[in-house]
C-alpha cells in the first residue's frame, strides 16, 4: 500500500542506514545483546526519522523507557507491540 518498511534485524546503528530515504515504519532492536541498546537505537531512528518505530528484541530493556527518551527528542510514533499483538498502519 505504498508503505516503505525498515527492519533492521539483529544489528548496530551503522552509516548506510542515514541514506534510506523516506521510511513509514521502521522496526530496530533495543536490547543491547548482540544488537544496538536503547539509546543506540534512539539514535539511529532520530538519523532515519521514520514516521513510527517499532521497538523489536527488547527482553533486556524497557520499551517504554526508550518510548520517554525518544518522544522527549522528537515527535516520531513509538508503537510498542505484545507478543502476538498485530498493528495496523
């Protein structure tokens, strides 16, 4: 539906991701164990500044902690999602 998804995988916040160009949703890791923390992934989504982020891999850290930190900085959407929760953009 015209719609430019962002996942990141297991990954750290590197370079190429600042040239995506225009992206409606991205989903990054928060965890920190084996892929980008919290503040980490804060900065990458304020450099790709999607319209809403979906933070994903984050049993070792508080999504709503990292919800605070990044609508204090922007005005980005931050959908936090259950386990087996669906989302409907």
């Amino acid at each position: 539906e015209d719609k430019r998804i962002y996942f990141s995988g297991d990954t750290d916040f590197i370079p190429e991701m600042k040239h995506l160009g225009v992206i409606d949703i991205a989903l990054v890791p928060i965890g920190g164990v084996f892929t980008m923390d919290m503040y980490e992934a804060v900065d990458c989504i304020l450099s790709i500044n999607p319209n809403i982020v979906i933070p994903v891999h984050h049993l070792k850290s508080e999504p709503q902690e990292f919800k605070r930190e990044l609508n204090n900085q922007s005005n980005i959407n931050v959908v936090i999602l259950g386990a087996g929760e669906k989302f409907n953009y």
